[in-house]
C-alpha cells in the first residue's frame, strides 16, 4: 500500500469531507466525530461526485444525484431501487497530527 497525504487534523475537523486523487483515484474523506473514513468519491451508478453529497446518522452517504445509499464506514450498498456495487474504502491512518490515506 502507498500511503498519501491528505491535510492536518486541523484542517479536517468533526463533519470536515474533502475529496482528493491518490494513487490515480477519486477518494472522499470525511471526520465523523472524531473517526476518519475514506471512500470512493465516484458514484458507480452515473459518476456523481459523492464528497458534494450528504451524510447522515453518523455513516450513511447519500448520493447527490439519485439518492443511493452506502455506509461510509464499510463501502457497502444500504439503499437504490437496483443493485449497485459497493464503494471502495480506504484505511486512513493519523500520525503526527497529518491525516493519510492508504491506497
């Protein structure tokens, strides 16, 4: 795995997403209190910028496009009228007060 910068604790505070390219992905990453995740930031249904979404209940991610579903925590499909695939999730490690993503 490669591991990349994405910004400062700071930076990236509770409720905080950002999105970037690491490793040539699209990865959103989001402080749910206290805990960062990292998810692909594509729609696999029509290619929306998930990071311009919502999140609610503390996991879930909504699509701003359709309204699709996932837990932010796992990747995995919680809600569309068809079957979509799960979103990639990447670890993301805190060391020295910088926030890294794996890849």
């Amino acid at each position: 795995m490669t591991k990349f910068l994405v910004d400062t604790v700071e930076n990236l505070p509770i409720g905080a997403v950002k999105n970037i390219t690491a490793g040539g992905k699209e990865i959103m990453i989001v402080n749910v209190k206290g805990n960062y995740y990292a998810i692909n930031n594509i729609c696999n249904h029509s290619g929306a910028e998930l990071h311009e979404g919502t999140i609610v209940n503390d996991k879930e991610l909504i699509c701003p496009w359709h309204s699709a579903k996932w837990n932010i925590q796992t990747g995995e499909l919680i809600w569309f009228p068809q079957k979509l695939k799960n979103q990639e999730t990447y670890p993301v490690v805190v060391e020295n007060n910088n926030v890294y993503v794996e890849t």
